[in-house]
C-alpha cells in the first residue's frame, strides 16, 4: 500500500467543495461595477488549488486500497470538469469588456456545451460508479484499516458528491428533458390511470421497496421466472415511466434467459396489461430467433402494445454503420447486446411475424435535443418494416432519482413511449368509454404514427420520426384546443 502525501493531510484541514462557475456572482458585480478581471483571475487559482486538492484526495484514497491511478477513468472526468471551467474563465478574460447580456448568452453557451459537446451527463454516472466501487473495496479491509483510513475516505468521497451534485445542477439547468416529445398538455390532463406497463427488465429488489415507498401502490409485486441477476437497469425504466404517466400502474417481470417464455406468456395471461415495455433483447436460440419466443411474441402483440429498445449499436438493422458515425469517422459501438439487431431484423422480414406489427413500436435513441441520432443508437436503416414501427425520442442523459444517474440509450427512450401510450390510452378510453381495449389500442397506435415530427431527419435514422405526444392526443380525441 502506499502512503498519502504530506499535502494530503493538509486537505484534511479544507473543506472539499468542488468549484463552479459564478456567472450569477459576475452578474452582480457588472451591476456593481466591479474589476472583473481581478475576481476571474482569482477564481482561476483557486480552479488550480481546488483541482490539485481534489485529484490528490481520490488519488490518496486510490493508493489505500491498491487502486491504479494512471490512466483512471474518475481522474480523467474531475480534469474534464475543471477544465470547462477553466476555459471559461480564460475566454472572458480575453473579453475587451462584459454586460450581462454577454454573460447571459455566455452561460447558456457553456451549459448547452456541457450537454451537446462534453456529454457530461457520463461524467456523474462515472463519479457514481467509481463512489460505488470504492465505498465496496474499503469494506473488505480489515477493520483496524477500515477506522486508520476513515478519514482518507471521508475526504475522497466529500469530494466525488460535491463534484457529481455541482455537474448535475447544471445538466439539470441546460438539459431539455421530455419537452422534446411534446408532452405537456397531455401530461396536464391525464395521469395514466386505469393503464397497466408491465416492464421486462431486470431489477434490484431493494430499489424496488424503496420505489414503492415513494410511488405509493403504482408498483405491483414483482414477478420472477428462473433466477435472473440483479440490476437497476429496470428500477431506472419504472422511475422514466412513473415520471411520466404516474398514475399507471407498473407490474416488474424479470427472468433469466432459460425462463424467458415462461415470463411472456405470464404477461399474456395479464388481460388488462395495456403496455409491454422490453428493454432487453429478444431470445435467441442456436444463432436465430427463438421460435416459440417469436410465438409468443406475436400472441402478446395482438392484446397489448409492445414498446422495444432497438439498441445501441451504433449501425443500422443490417449491420452497416450508422450515418452520424460515418460522418464522423467512427467505428463500431461493440455493444454486447448488438446480436439483438439480427433478431429484430428477422422478426420484422419473418412473413409469418411481419403480419403481426401493428401494435409492435420500436425506440431509437436520439440526442437531448432531438436534432440527430445519438452516437450509439441503432437505427433502422433500408428497411421498410423498421422504419414503419419506429419512433424517436431523446434518452440521452434522462435522469432517474432512483439510480441518481442521467441514463441514455434506447433502454430509455422506450419506457417514455410506453408512458406516453399509457397517457393516449387513458384519453381514449375517457373519450370512447364504451368502445373495448382492441380499439384503444388501435386509436393509440394511429395517434402516435400520425403525429411524429417526420421533418428532422429521413426515416432511415428517425423512423417513422420523433414522438409527439400533444399532437398526438389532439388527433385521438379531434380537440385541438387541448
């Protein structure tokens, strides 16, 4: 083990407060008239100082528990940090004179920055993973060691949440959230109530008890086949959805993959299950689609809509790079579960299963902004049926309180479709109260086909094109005034 450093002691004796840019407090001192360029010199040392504090205490406490500090994902992301900052203050700096007009176009810049170029959305999920596996390898030291270097780790993890909470109020700040997809009419006047999601995932039990604490009884008991391994990944997808639609109600259906059609054809058995959000892969078996995974698939389809992740791939149904990644020279994602392509594929080309996509919608993952296709997305390429069942939405950085991550990928973008299915089935049932679920669900999937923003990019990376939820319940219940 190595030793820390005598300047890590003295970081014992400062507060750990992770620094970021005042541009409020420059706004206070223009009115003021205050020697600006004085005050962001000085905040420009103390980035310095308070980045080599911050480095030395995640690197002291590395050193403790036997950690290799070189090359270190966490060390790389706090650099990345300090150094946006940094930059701005360099570039007013070089400012012959500043208002508030400036500072105001120059904080808007920064944080949309933060989102569209630096992606700082992975650096809090980095910090939390790092937190995580750090609190983990300090707990298997002995305790003697555990209570010499509780201060060491105090230090450290001061630092990692002073840093994650200051990068996350300003993603919150700049990140658009669901208002690409248009949904705050429909929010306003429905709540998901009478609709039932159920959600294959994989879950971590405990967040579980913690979600129904917090949604009241919009959870059911979870329903488990074999004896799948423990995630968030689906605790993330119930928090998207019950954001959204809050008073659906959620069934958690996990199972290992030797359990998968035992799984599906629980859900069939659910009559009023009116959304079936997949966010895993399909099942796969001797290289090809599972045949009775692929039956059940299609029974399922025919009495509930299906929202399914198409992936994060990075290339098309085909296999063929997608068209932001050409155009910016890059490979393959590598994704492990990029074999799910070649199944969706042969499920939407297979002219038995091709009969049954109707009420079959796939999610392609799109930028926060909704301006092009996130850098690892699957999309659906030259292929007619992948492009007439697949809708876009923003999942990059979609934060869930329940992981405290910003999540992304198209894991992500489908719980927001089924939460907004939920939103367009309540409206049609209130609208055409005695009319039967088939005809809900037909009125919900014509709604959302006809009502997509089909302008921003060609069906081959949007599409059918990215959700609009308003436009959609308008067209469902002909009132425009909405």
């Amino acid at each position: 083990m190595h030793k820390p450093t005598i300047l890590f002691y003295f970081l014992l004796l400062l507060p750990s407060m992770a620094l970021s840019f005042p541009f409020d407090e420059l706004k206070n001192f223009v009115q003021k008239k205050y020697n600006i360029n004085k005050y962001l010199l000085e905040f420009n040392d103390k980035l310095n100082t308070q980045l080599e504090y911050d480095i030395e205490s995640i690197k002291a406490l590395m050193a403790i528990l036997g950690m290799e500090t070189e090359s270190s994902d966490i060390i790389s992301t706090v650099k990345k940090y300090y150094s946006t900052e940094t930059t701005q203050a360099v570039e007013l700096l070089h400012l012959s004179s500043i208002n508030i007009k400036l500072l105001d176009y120059k904080q808007q810049q920064y944080r949309s920055a933060l989102i569209v170029e630096h992606k700082a959305y992975h650096w809090t999920n980095t910090i939390n993973e790092f937190k995580s596996l750090v609190l983990l390898v300090y707990s298997f030291l002995p305790a003697e060691q555990q209570a010499q270097y509780r201060p060491q780790l105090n230090q450290a993890i001061t630092t990692l949440v002073s840093l994650h909470n200051n990068i996350k109020n300003i993603i919150w700040d700049a990140h658009p959230g669901s208002s690409k997809i248009n949904i705050k009419l429909l929010q306003k006047n429905f709540t998901g109530t009478n609709t039932k999601i159920a959600v294959f995932d994989l879950f971590e039990e405990s967040l579980l008890a913690t979600q129904r604490q917090q949604h009241n009884t919009s959870i059911e008991k979870s329903q488990v086949f074999g004896n799948p391994v423990e995630m968030s990944h689906g605790n993330a997808v119930i928090d998207i959805i019950l954001s959204i639609a809050p008073n659906a109600k959620v069934i958690p259906i996990s199972a290992d993959t030797k359990n998968y059609n035992q799984a599906l054809k629980f859900i069939i058995s659910q009559q009023d299950v009116t959304v079936v959000n997949m966010s895993r892969a399909f099942l796969e078996k001797q290289n090809k689609l599972d045949p009775t995974f692929q039956k059940l698939l299609i029974t399922l389809a025919q009495q509930s809509i299906i929202t399914k992740s198409l992936g994060n791939c990075g290339t098309d149904l085909f296999g063929k790079l997608s068209p932001i990644r050409q155009r910016l020279g890059l490979g393959e994602v590598g994704a492990i579960t990029c074999y799910d392509t070649k199944l969706i594929n042969q499920f939407l080309t297979d002219p038995f299963s091709s009969q049954y996509q109707q009420n079959i919608l796939y999610a392609i993952n799109v930028t926060p902004f909704a301006d092009q296709t996130s850098l690892t997305a699957t999309v659906p390429g030259n292929l007619p049926q992948a492009q007439l069942h697949s809708i876009a939405i923003p999942a990059e950085g979609v934060y869930t309180t329940i992981t405290d991550n910003f999540e992304s990928g198209s894991s992500f973008a489908a719980p927001q479709l089924a939460a907004v299915i939920a939103l367009l089935y309540q409206a049609s049932h209130q609208n055409h109260p005695y009319q039967d679920k088939s005809f809900h669900l037909w009125q919900v999937i014509q709604a959302i086909k006809e009502t997509t923003n089909n302008k921003i990019k060609n069906s081959n990376e949007f599409g059918l094109g990215l959700l609009n939820g308003d436009k959609a319940v308008k067209f469902l219940i002909g009132n425009p005034k909405i």
